[in-house]
C-alpha cells in the first residue's frame, strides 16, 4: 500500500475479529453485519493515509 492506495478488504476471509478497527489510528475502520456476519469495512477511506495498521493487526490476511 502507498500514500495514494487505501486498504482493500477482502470480505470472504475477513472474520469480524475487529483487529484492525482498533488499529487504526484514526478510527477509519468499522465493523458492519450483513446477512448475519460480521466484516470490517472502511467508512472515511479520504482520511486514510496508508499507515498499513489494519493490515498488520489482521490474522487472516483479509486486507491488502
């Protein structure tokens, strides 16, 4: 990820864990329901400066 990419989440692997929701430092991420499961999606991604927080807090790989 560079300054001009934002984090892609790949909503099949993501788990709802919400590592990467506390992470972030500017609280950019959240965690939605959708059809009774849990993934996080980023809600401000014209705030997000590419810190790559989400992407290391993530156990399963789910964000590139």
């Amino acid at each position: 990820m560079t300054e001009n990419r934002k984090p892609e989440i790949e909503v099949a692997r993501c788990t709802g864990c919400g590592r990467c929701v506390a992470a972030c430092p500017g609280r950019l991420l959240t965690l939605e329901v959708v059809a009774y499961r849990k993934h996080a999606v980023l809600v401000k991604p014209r705030e997000c400066d590419g810190c790559l927080a989400c992407l290391t807090a993530c156990p399963v790989r789910a964000i590139y």
